[in-house]
C-alpha cells in the first residue's frame, strides 16, 4: 500500500515504480522520474532536497537524475536499479522506514510530486542503436503467412537461433508522436507476371505490438556475451509498436530484408518498467522441439514473461474493437 493515491485501475502501482523522462510548467527541462498512482515523482528535486539521503552509498551517482535522459541512471547497473527502486517503493509505501523523506515532508511533496495530467513524457532515453527482433513464434508464423502462406510460413533459421535486423534508431519516437503513412514501391497485382512497381501510399498499414527491451551493460566490440549472463544487460522494458508498412515490404524486402516499409516510425511508450519489476512474472516459453546448439542454451527454463497484453483499435469506421489473441 502508497499514501499516494493510486486509481484502482492505475499501472502504476508500488509494485511497478517505472522510471521517465517528464517535463512540466514548473521545469520545463526534460528530467527523470518515476511514476507513482497519478502522479510522477520528480527525482531531479526529489535528489537536490534530500531525498536520497539515506542511501550514502549513491551520494556520487545523483548526478545521474540530473540529466536529461535515463542513460546515465542505466549504466549504473543492474544492483544500483535494484537499490534505487527498492528505496523509492519504501518511501512510497505507507508504513514508510522514512517517513520524514517525503510522506510527512510537506514541502518536498509539493515540489517533487506533480500530477501527471501536468507533465509532458519524453522520450526516455538517447537511443543510439535498434535492433528488431523476430520474437514470438506465433506472431512470427502470422507474419509469414502474409508473405509466403502457412506451408512456408516460418524460415528453416526460425527455430534455431534470434532472427532480427538492424532498424533506424532515429524514428524511435515516444507515444503520441505522429505517424505520418510512408509512400514508397508497391506492387498493384502480385500476382502479375510481369511485376511492375507504382508509387504510393502504403495501402497496407499495419501495428505490431511488441514489447521493447533497453540495454544497460556495454560490451567490448567483439566480446561475446554468454547467453546466462544476457539478463546483466537488461535495463527495462516498454510497450512498442513497430509499424509497418506491408505492402513496401513484401516488394522492398527481398533479398536484404525490409528498409522503408519498417524504418519510418516505431513507438514506444513513455515510461520502462525495471527488470526487476518483472521477475516475479517468469516462465518458461513455448515448447521447441528444436535442439538449439549450446552455445544458446540457457541454464534456466523460466526465461520469459508471463504478460497479458492487448490493443485497442479505433476508426472513423469501426467502434472500438479488443484484440487479445496472437
């Protein structure tokens, strides 16, 4: 339980506590903070006032909410995440061990506590590489059958090792941002023997809910990282949405894989849930009944996320629809 106020539908629980960038009318300098019920925790004024005072043994990193993005709070790592969080769940909690920190701090709670109906969420951190993973076999399996039909729906490669490609980090944009519909090559009659592109328009916009993982660990250009020590280099997750434009892509992307029907937006909510968060919804994935070779086999069966996720979808058309299945 939080002596913040938390909606009974809120995501952002005390179990939750996930970490942004905002900016308001009181600060108009886009810095971290962490949400909390409706309102989001400034860690900029929470850090200058005191707050983390507690915690002596992170007295030379508060600089890092201070800055503008959440790199520099990434790269501390995955105990100081650990540490931090752990310490803003105490101070939120309403049986607090710091009651003088913030609960019963009248003044600091006025600075640092703003409604979130007040902040504008940014982006949350400097991305400086994407990669596009082919996770999920089933929505694997239905984006092949949009290709090449369900009797080749899934490539020889699938099952054997992480099918992904290098997107454009620069189109990463946070929820809310504008998409404007690429026009590009495609193909009037696919079916045509002679296979004569127009420009246009995609007529074929898609959505695809993914789940985005940020990266907290630098690695060494060409030291392998060993597939159980992976989950080091996990700073958090966000919700993304890969748009894509199917019918540039089925021309565009043989034989090097998809370029302007991928690259032209992909959005990613505003606030990651920490690593942590999610530990205690591991499981084991899907069967494979493939024997992948060991340098990828992990230790550990319970290696993925149990998580419900679902898209609602609204047009000038259609009443709102749920889509709840693969």
């Amino acid at each position: 339980m939080s002596w913040v106020h938390i909606p009974q539908d809120s995501p952002f629980s005390i179990a939750n506590i996930p970490f942004g960038i905002i900016s308001s009318k009181s600060g108009t300098i886009p810095r971290p903070a962490v949400a909390i019920g409706d309102c989001a925790l400034d860690l900029k004024e929470f850090a200058e006032h005191g707050g983390f005072k507690p915690l002596d043994m992170i007295e030379h990193h508060l600089g890092a909410f201070g800055e503008t993005s959440l790199n520099a709070f990434a790269a501390l790592g995955r105990a100081h995440h650990r540490l931090i969080r752990g310490y803003l769940q105490d101070v939120l909690a309403t049986e607090t061990m710091h009651p003088w920190i913030l609960r019963d701090n009248e003044s600091l709670r006025e600075q640092a506590l703003v409604p979130l109906s007040e902040v504008r969420s940014h982006l949350p951190m400097e991305i400086g590489d994407y990669t596009d993973f082919f996770a999920g076999k089933h929505h694997a399996y239905n984006c092949g059958i949009i290709f090449r039909g369900p009797s080749n729906a899934l490539q020889p490669n699938y099952c054997h090792m992480p099918v992904a490609y290098h997107g454009r980090a620069s189109s990463v944009v946070v929820s809310g941002t504008p998409i404007r519909r690429p026009s590009g090559q495609i193909l009037e009659n696919p079916a045509a023997e002679v296979k004569v592109p127009i420009f246009s328009p995609s007529r074929r916009l898609d959505m695809e809910l993914e789940l985005g993982a940020f990266i907290c660990k630098d690695s060494s250009l060409g030291e392998p990282i060993s597939v159980d020590q992976a989950h080091e280099h996990l700073f958090g997750f966000v919700l993304l949405n890969d748009w894509s434009a199917r019918d540039l892509q089925a021309w565009e992307a043989v034989p090097l894989g998809p370029f302007l029907s991928k690259n032209f937006g992909t959005t990613i909510s505003p606030w990651v849930v920490l690593a942590d968060a999610l530990e205690p919804f591991r499981c084991a994935g899907l069967p494979n009944d493939t024997t992948v070779l060991d340098y990828l086999n992990e230790a550990s069966r319970e290696n993925m996320f149990d998580i419900a996720l679902e898209v609602e979808l609204t047009s000038k058309r259609l009443a709102p629809i749920s889509v709840r299945e693969y």
